[in-house]
RNA sequence: GGGCGCAUAGCUCAGCGGUAGAGCGCUGCUCUUACAAAGCAGAUGUCGGCGGUUCAAAUCCGUCUGUGCCCACCA
C-alpha cells in the first residue's frame, strides 16, 4: 500500500514535464503480470494479419516450414523451445522487410497415431478389427481434430508468429495428391519398386518399419551351443536364437577354415526336423566367433537371408506375422520365447547341447513406437531406390547449395547419406496414404496418378499397405505450398529460406526432404541452410522424459512466469546443435528480467521518455547520452551478427547484459540527476532514453515477443512492434564517452566499496568533499553525490578517509572513527595483488623473445596492465597512507 | 566394432593461443523517489591427469582416465 500511494506522488511530480503522444500517462502496475498481457495481443496480432504471408509481394520472400507436430498429443518443451528458435528469427526477418512465411501444420504421423488410437480403442475393449478399416480411419480423423485443436491453442500461446489461413496437414486433399503424383513419378522412374526382402517386422504393430524406425538396445540373451548331425560329420553351432532352427537351411563356415573345410559341400541332419541340409563355405562367417560355424535361417535373418541368396537356399518361414511357431510339429503355435526354450529343452533331451547356455548380451532391435522386439522378416514391400536420390542429397550440401548449422553436423549427414539402403516404404497399417497401385485379377500392377482413373472391373483392387509416414513429411517444404499445381506460392517460397529441427530428425526427416526436394523441383534443393538445434534436457542435463518424472509441461512454466520467460530462457540456452538444459529456477530468472524491462519502461514514461523527433546531434548530448548511443549501436551490430550465425544465446544474452548492466543499472540511473536538473540536458536525455528504451525493445522482440509488444506501445504510441522496423547500426561510436563513463564508474564503485566495508547503510547520507580538478569528472558531480549518497561539505567537515581514485579525490566524513583494521587489511590485499601483477608484467616485457615474437598490440596490452598496476600501488599506497594511525 | 563429442566456480554452461567468464546458488548491508521478481558490495576455480609444441596454452598436438551420443547384418 505503501509503495503503491508513494508511486502516485511520483507519478504527480512527473506532471510539470508530460511526454508528448498517446500515452503520458500509462496505467502500468509494479509489477509484469504475463497473464493479463500475453493472452490479447496474439489474437489482436492474427486479426491484424501481420503473419500472413502474400505471393504477390514485392518483398524479399523469406520461408520456413514448421516440423510438423505428430498429431499425437500435445507439444512439449522441445517444441517450444524449436518454435522459439523459429519465431526469432522469422520476427526479425518481418521487421527487416522481408516477406515472411512461416508455414503452420501437421504430420498425420501414421504408426504413431494409430497406435494412439488403438490404445483409446482398446480402454472400450474394441481392436480396431471390430470397426473394419474404413470406421477406423473415421475414428483416427476424430482424435486428429481434437488433438491438433490442442496443438494450435499451444501454439497461440506461445506466441508462434506463422500463417494460420495456410495451415497444412500431411493427410489433406492438396498433400495427398502431392504424394501420389511423387510416387507415381518415382515409379515411373524405376525409382520404387516392389520385393521380397528380410524386413523389420513388428509383431505387435504388424506392420514393416524401416531401419531407422528400430531401436537397437543391448539385451541379455544366451548362447546355447547345438550339435548339429552325428558323429565325425556332426557340427556345433552356436545362437541366441534356437527357435529358428526350423527354419534352418544350411550350416556355413568361412571357407579357410581348417576345421570344417573337409565338411563343407556335405549334408548333416538338422536335429527336431529330420530334414538334411548342406554345410556352406561363406566368407561372411567369422571363424574366431563361437564354434566359426553359423546356423542359416533365410527367412529369418538379414545375414542369413544373404547368405542364402549367394548359395541359392531356400527360405523356410517358421514365424508367423505374430512370431508365433507355423512350422508343423511340438512347437507349433507357440511364441517364440516360449519356443524358445521349449526347443532348446527337446534338443537338450536328444543331448544335443554340447555347452551349457552361457550369458551373452548383444544388441537387439526393438520397435520405436511400442518397444516390441523387432522380427526380421521376409515379406513383399515396396521401396525406394535410394542410390541416386541420396547421392543428389550427398552433393547438395557437399558442393555448398546447402549449409548445415553447425558444420560438424554434415560429417554425420553425409556419414548417413553415403551408406543409405533402400527405404522400405511400405507399411501394413490403416492410417495413412493407401500405395495407388492396383493389382489385377491376372496378376498385373497399375500405378495410377492422381489425374487417372483407377482400373475398374472384375477383381481390380487396390494396393492395401499406406506409407510410410516420412514419405509425405519428405515432401512438406512444397507439397504446403500447393505443389503439384504450379502455384503463386510454389514460385514464390520455395526453395525454403532455411530450415530450423533438432539433430534427432536429421536422418528421418531432412535427409527425405533433400531427397524428394531435389527430385520433384528440378535440381532444387528444399532449403539453403539446416539449423539444427539440441534437445531440452532438464536442469541437471538429464533427458526429459514421463517415466522418469523430470518431463515439464510447458504450459505450467507459460502460466507461471509467463510465454516471455519460457521463450527468453529457451534461447539463451541454445547453443549451436547441443542439448539445452533448463530448470525452473531459470524461467524465474528471465521472467524477472522481463519485470525489470517493464519497470525500466514505466520509469522511463513517468519521466517522459519520447521517441519523437529527431534525435539531438552529438554535440548537445551529455557524456551519458553518447555513451548509451555508441554502445547501443555496438549492440545492434552484435545481436545482429548473431543472429546471422544462428547464436540465439549469444545474442539473448548480449542483449540481456546490455540492458541490465548498462542501461538500467547506470544509464538510467545517471538520469536520474539529469532530470532532476532538468533544463536541455532533460530534453535530450528524454529523447535519448526513449531512443535506448525504443530500439532495445525491437531488438529483444523476436525473443520477447508480448512484454515488448506491451511497452513499446505504450512507449511509443505505434501500432506494433511486430512490423516495426529492425533497428541498424548507425555507425554512432564515442570512444571519449565510454571512457569517460567508465571513469564515473570506476570511481562510484570504489568509493561504494569502502562504504560498504565500513558497514554504512546504503541509505545513509555523508558529508564530503569532492577534488575532481585535472580528470573530465566535474560535469558529472552531482550524478557522482547521488549515486553515493553525498553531501555537500559543511561548516564542521573533517574528512576522516580519503580515497584516491581515477586521478581524483573523495574526502569522507564519517561521523564516528572509521574501521581502519577493515580498510588496511582490504588495501593490503589489493596492493598485494597489484605488485604481483606488476611483477608478472616486468617479467614479461623484460623477456627478450617475448618482445622480439610477441604481435605488437599484445605487448602494447601488457604495458598498459603493467602502468594500470602501478598506479594501483600509488593510489592504494596513497590510501593507506591517509588512513588515520590507530 | 566403427565414428563424433564432452571433461572450466556448488549446479548448468560460454570462452578455444595473449590478465579465468555468465546465469542460478552462496555471504553481508538495504524498501536509496522504476523495480525486494530489486539495489549495492563480496567470496568462490593448480580450466580431468601426464607429456609435448610455443616468448605465451583452459585454448594447439600426443597420451591416459572418466563420460555422453550416433552408426553397424557381433550368429
């Protein structure tokens, strides 16, 4: 109340000097409330248009597309922090002047939503068998509009500046003719194609994943040792899988191996089966491992699968979709860990096992999506002929189309690119694109483009597998903006400005889009430069995940401290392509920086700060002022080189130093006595602070966006921030000034420091004479008695300290007797440290070599840090010598 | 098995050849007319170990230890 009643009496003296425009009089409250801001401004913000984007622009377009959320849930942290990332920089490039397109949407993420949906079926007890295909789908559709509805909201709140008339979504009527026109293209290209090959198979999702979607974890498995045939012409094979056995073709050694070669070309007995099956010669086979001899299962194992291939093995299938035992016999339906051991146990009663299961832990594939251990499987799928798609994706970045931020990062794209597999692109699930094949009743296979009319008649039907979900996501940089139609918007934003995702996604996603990209615009890759960021972890470093209880729901940081503070916090953390830690202590942190820009600004509209007219020359400016100038123009040069470099926590926390430590901590406090004067120095600071106050709320917009909307308004009583301009350097630099400043400030914090040692109140005034003849200090005594609490010397003053300091002198009264234990023991600290920094310097520039090798303005430096010592000694020297004795 | 990276203040991280930095935390004093979500002052590091290059090394090279990530068809 106090507080509040005081303000109102400040708030009066201001009156006899208003500002000029809208807003003299702010109704600002002490404290930044985010919630009573943020939630207007964003929509006033959409119903304004300012983040639509127009093809017929004459502007410099400048695009990117959001990675696309899964509409699976809700965003975490990570978005927020990818999106924040995102907003910046496209703020700042809408307020340079280019037209900005920042494209909104979502991935309809097929294995990943399905298995949502399959999981909200089942809490009714329903599998999706019992909505048939088509109701499923319907049922998928339902969950997509809720939970992208969710999405959007999360989005508005952040504070997400993309263009919500052109959202996308990968399932649309427009995407879905851009993937049936890709791929009835790469398949008229001989690019995909159709086979049988030893696939990833989930069996609880039973559907194909690709290589990528497997998880590889180190399991603990065993390795049983089996005797394979009888007698002198027996073998011993080792594995982890005995079940497999069955499905057994051949053993192979690698052929110079003594101890089998006189085996190889014979037929042993599969033991369980009563089938024979012939010992092969392969120089896969590694003799130094187990026994050196290899079970062979094509139809069970990749190696297998090829091994077979080279020595024209049949394939026998002993797992069902389920990995459930088809073969006929005791095993049959039974899982296959159940058979497993089952099998193990039948060989075990026939004394095939020659060595005891022993440990062994090897790595095992597992399904990203649900964690089930993956079953190789031979299966028909269809594929895309990577060779020449990756290569062109290879040489784009290698010959500089395409940068990759940070660098380092293209050694793993190219790693990635280079060894590429074919993509096995089809999926067995319900939800998403249906492959637009069909087969005919005597075998034949149609692909039909999106302009052609499927073939229709007796038994035509359609090709049951969707695709993969990466293969619409690769074509997302142009498919958004209504390609295959040679749109306004294709002509105009593609290729994409840049491309901002986190490393994760490098191989899933960028890596498909520079592939699609290329082949779909002619030689055209989808974007000049990756930026790809790290992951949230929390404050410790650690991953953020449910299980573990350390995963934050940005929403609950957003309510507490507002979308400023989550944001402000993300970038300053975000370092080029590593992991970003954030903890709620640091929201709080940006969140009170967030307060203290609000109250720098009502301070500086109580006082009447103004952006109106032009700024005074030079020469009618105070020291102060030039000061602020020059360094505020370093400053826009900085966070603009920054944000060239992608270096969001450079620049976030260049402009969070400058503002606090300079502005607000001396600058504003130094107008303070220039206001108090009043006069033409008033008038110009006035114009000066709202300069500062004006350009450092652009500045940190991009980052800040709704805080510095709010004052900037208020401040200068324009339409927004949004579309202002983004500040340049004007090339103002005052070196005199900052070192005249710095003077001020040297001196101020010498003479706090003694104030504070001597345990006076900061409030506490004291008499003292002030000897400034011979430095550029004069002007700046009134700013120095304030800021230190000084009084002028009266009738009785006796100094009882006298300090020395940046060529001048402070002369004390301090009513009692000084601590002068404190104050000798303090300077004697210094002085040592002064005299050995002395010490050091002589020693250096007494160092032949280091004057003969040294640059020169290295031992230009060293001279300086060697007299800036010295005269520490003769000042602190002089100190202690006017220290009163006792 | 390959590849990449990291070890700097209590915690999380910048710096990457010329006096050790930031945020948070910590200590002390304060409601000093924008702000106690604040102000002022202060403490804190043989920059993982050992060698080497250099006039000069947290920074470059080698090596050891610890640690993280990515890739791989280890039956």
């Amino acid at each position: 109340m106090a507080r509040a009643r005081r303000l109102a009496a400040v708030t009066d003296n201001t009156q006899q000097s208003p500002a000029s425009g809208p807003n003299s009089t702010p109704e600002l409250p002490t404290q930044y409330a985010p919630a009573e801001v943020e939630g207007q401004l964003y929509e006033s913000w959409v119903a304004r248009g300012y983040f639509e984007a127009d093809a017929k622009s004459p502007k410099d377009p400048f695009t990117v597309v959001i990675p696309p959320p899964n509409v699976t849930g809700s965003l975490h942290l990570g978005h927020a922090f990818e999106h924040t990332l995102i907003d910046a920089v496209t703020r700042r490039k809408r307020m340079q002047g280019f037209e900005t397109l920042w494209q909104p949407g979502m991935d309809h993420a097929g294995i990943a939503t399905q298995n949502v949906v399959e999981r909200e079926l089942a809490k009714e007890g329903k599998s999706r068998h019992d909505l048939g295909r088509e109701a499923f789908v319907e049922r998928v559709w339902q969950w997509k509009a809720e939970s992208g509805g969710q999405i959007s909201g999360q989005m508005r709140r952040l504070g997400d500046g993309v263009a919500w008339s052109r959202e996308r979504f990968t399932m649309d009527e427009g995407l879905s003719q851009a993937v049936q026109t890709i791929f009835k293209r790469l398949y008229d290209d001989e690019l995909i194609y159709r086979a049988e090959r030893i696939i990833n198979w989930c069996p609880r999702c039973l559907t194909a994943i690709s290589d990528i979607e497997v998880e590889y974890q180190d399991d603990d498995g065993e390795l049983v040792s089996i005797r394979y045939g009888e007698g002198d012409d027996s073998i011993v094979v080792a594995t982890t899988r005995a079940e497999t056995m069955l499905g057994d073709t051949a053993v192979a050694v690698h052929p110079e191996d003594e101890r089998y070669r006189h085996l190889v070309g014979t037929e042993i007995e599969l033991p369980l089966t009563g089938r024979r099956i012939p010992i092969v010669a392969d120089e896969h086979v590694d003799p130094e491992f187990g026994t050196g001899a290899v079970k062979v299962t094509p139809a069970h194992d990749p190696n297998d699968f090829e091994i077979g291939q080279r020595h024209d093995l049949p394939s026998i299938t002993v797992l069902d979709e389920h990995a459930v035992i088809t073969a006929h016999g005791p095993f049959l339906g039974q899982d296959r860990l159940e058979a497993r051991s089952a099998i193990v146990a039948a060989l075990r009663a026939e004394g095939r096992i020659v060595a005891e299961k022993r440990p062994y832990t090897h790595s095992v594939g597992h399904c990203s999506r649900c964690k089930t251990t993956i079953e190789p499987r031979l299966s028909m799928q269809w594929w895309v002929k990577t060779g020449p798609l990756a290569k062109a994706a290879g040489d784009a970045v290698r010959d500089g189309q395409v940068k990759i931020h940070p660098e380092e990062m293209s050694k793993r794209y190219f790693d990635w690119v280079d060894n590429l597999h074919d993509w096995c692109i089809s999926r067995q699930l319900w939800w998403g694109h249906r492959i637009p094949v069909w087969y005919g009743p005597d075998g034949e296979m149609v692909c039909v483009g999106p302009d052609e009319e499927p073939p229709s008649g007796e038994g035509w039907h359609q090709e049951t597998d969707v695709l993969d979900t990466w293969f619409s996501s690769g074509l997302w940089p142009f498919s958004t903006l209504g390609w295959p139609e040679r749109t306004e918007s294709v002509e105009r934003f593609y290729p994409n400005s840049i491309l901002v995702t986190g490393y994760d996604i490098l191989f899933f996603w960028v890596v498909r889009m520079m592939m699609f990209g290329i082949y779909a615009m002619d030689g055209t890759p989808p974007f000049h430069t990756v930026v790809l960021h790290g992951m949230v972890r929390d404050q410790f470093g650690k991953k953020m995940s449910k299980s573990f209880g350390n995963a934050v729901n940005p929403l609950d940081w957003m309510d507490a401290y507002g979308s400023d503070a989550v944001r402000f916090t993300l970038a300053r953390g975000a370092n080029p392509g590593v992991d970003v830690p954030i903890g709620e202590d640091w929201v709080q942190g940006s969140r009170n920086f967030a307060n203290k820009i609000w109250n720098a600004t009502r301070f500086a509209l109580m006082n009447g700060a103004t952006v109106e007219g032009e700024l005074p020359p030079a020469e009618r400016l105070s020291a102060a002022d030039r000061w602020i100038l020059s360094r505020l123009n370093s400053v826009v040069a900085e966070v603009d080189a920054y944000y060239e470099d992608y270096q969001f926590a450079k620049l976030s926390d260049a402009l969070f130093h400058f503002a606090w430590d300079e502005v607000f901590d001396w600058y504003v406090e130094l107008s303070k006595t220039t206001f108090a004067k009043g006069g033409a120095g008033a008038e110009a600071s006035r114009r000066v602070l709202g300069e500062v106050l004006d350009t450092t709320l652009r500045l940190l917009h991009p980052v800040m966006p709704f805080v510095t909307e709010k004052l900037w308004t208020a401040l200068t009583g324009r339409e927004s921030v949004v579309i202002a301009e983004w500040p340049t350097d004007s090339g103002f630099r005052d070196q005199a000034a900052e070192q005249e400043i710095g003077t001020v400030q040297q001196l101020v914090t010498e003479v706090r420091r003694f104030r504070s040692d001597q345990g006076l109140q900061p409030g506490q005034k004291v008499p003292a004479r002030l000897d400034l003849a011979g430095t550029a200090l004069p002007p700046h005594e009134d700013a120095i008695r304030s800021l230190l609490r000084l009084q002028p010397a009266g009738d009785g003053f006796t100094a009882t300290a006298a300090l020395p300091v940046v060529g001048a002198t402070v002369e004390l009264d301090l009513s009692g007797a000084i601590d002068v234990a404190a104050e000798r023991k303090r300077l004697t600290k210094d002085l040592t440290a002064a005299e050995k920094e002395v010490a050091q310097t002589s020693a250096k520039l007494t160092n032949e070599a280091f004057l003969a090798k040294a640059p020169d303005h290295v031992v230009e430096k060293i001279r300086t840090r060697k007299a800036a010592a010295e005269s520490d000694i003769e000042r602190i020297s002089a100190q202690l010598a006017a220290l009163p004795q006792g």
